[in-house]
C-alpha cells in the first residue's frame, strides 16, 4: 500500500463551514443520505450543491492512468462514480471504463456517452467475476457506508483487483480538522484518523493505495 493524492490535479473547493453549520439539521442528513435530485443539484444545505461536467476530472483520469501504467482497452471501475464524470474522461483517454452508484438519480443523470458503462450498485456487493478490472477507484464514498459495510467495500475492491485498488476517504489529523469536519459532513457513516482507516485496510486484507480528503 501507498499513500498517494491522485486528485492533486483538482481544482481546491471552497467550503463555506460556517453556513453549514447553523444548517446542519437531522432533517438535511436524512435528505442528504438519499443520494437524490436534492443531494446532487439542490440547495448547498443538502450536499453538492449542483453536480455538472466541467472537464476538471480529465487531469485526474490521465494521473490514474499513469500510476497504474494504464493501457488502451484496460479495465477500470469507478465505484461511487456519482453521475459518471470520471468514466467519461478515462474512456476519452482509451480506458475501458465503468462506474456503480448507490444512487438511481445520478445514473439517470449521467453522461450520455457512457450512460451503458454505468449502473446502480452498491460498494459493498459488486456483481464482477474476481480480478475482472486492471483498477478499481473509489473516491469519497465507502465512508458513507457503516463500519461492517465499509470492511466489505474494502474486501470488494481488493477481490476486484488485488494490489491495484485506490480509496480515498474523509479523515482529520488533528483534533480541529476533526471537529470541522463533524461540523460539515452530511454523508459520512463511518470516520477516523489515518491510524484508525490503516487498521481498517489492514483487517480487510486490502493491500492498494489510498488518501485522505481533509476539511481544514
């Protein structure tokens, strides 16, 4: 395992922590945790805030290709692949690529070039025969699942492509960062610091690389 930021190429968001916590209500979380029109192109109290294609996925897709030394016509899945941005720039660039949501919105909203190339599934049950893909990525979206189902993601993607899996999950490293991001996150079931997230590759038998997304 390595730790490596395969997102560095994203452009930095600005979170406004401050409305986000004066809205934070069990009522958003709940909204939130549908994974509907709300969560994606609703207000910002209820998750993204709007979700559209930009291009800023392409330089991510080229950066996933190089550290796996990608080639035309290799396999890769995009698990939590939300409306399937990432898909379409690894396909643009030769990837056989394909994405499982938990949300039905979003793969109704995705892409219309890849709309066959993504589907409906969970993270923690994926229907692929073992090593079926020459790279499994997940971003941001198995600490949306209970620890157990968390454990079982891990085990998923490990099974999916042994050693060639990449995870990056919400974290903090400070006791700050981890009350700001108690204060932010609407999604997130299951959280630790890095120490914590190491133990937990480890027990699942998940040998691939990983990173953190951090609020600070």
């Amino acid at each position: 395992m390595a730790e490596i930021n395969l997102l560095k190429s994203l452009p930095k968001g600005k979170r406004n922590i401050t409305a986000r916590e004066s809205e934070k209500t069990e009522k958003n979380v709940e909204i939130a945790r549908e994974y509907g029109r709300l969560y994606f192109d609703g207000p910002r109290a209820y998750g993204y805030g709007g979700y559209h294609y930009d291009g800023r996925w392409q330089p991510v897709a080229k950066d996933i290709a190089e550290h796996f030394k990608l080639a035309a016509g290799d396999k890769v899945l995009d698990i939590g692949c939300a409306k399937g941005f990432l898909v379409k720039d690894l396909v643009s660039i030769g990837i056989d690529a394909y994405g499982v949501d938990i949300s039905q919105y979003a793969i109704e909203c995705c892409e219309s070039e890849i709309s066959d190339r993504v589907k409906v599934g969970s993270a923690d049950n994926l229907a692929y025969p073992d090593k079926y893909f020459d790279a499994v990525i997940c971003i941001n979206t198995i600490h949306n699942l209970k620890r157990d189902s968390c454990l079982n993601a891990l085990r998923e993607i490990e099974r999916l492509a042994p050693g060639k899996g990449f995870v990056q999950v919400d974290s903090f490293k400070t006791l700050e960062q981890k009350k700001i991001f108690e204060s932010w996150v609407l999604t997130a079931q299951f959280y630790d610091y890095p120490e914590g997230w190491l133990k937990l590759f480890k027990e699942a038998g998940y040998s691939g690389d990983y990173y953190w997304t951090i609020i600070e």
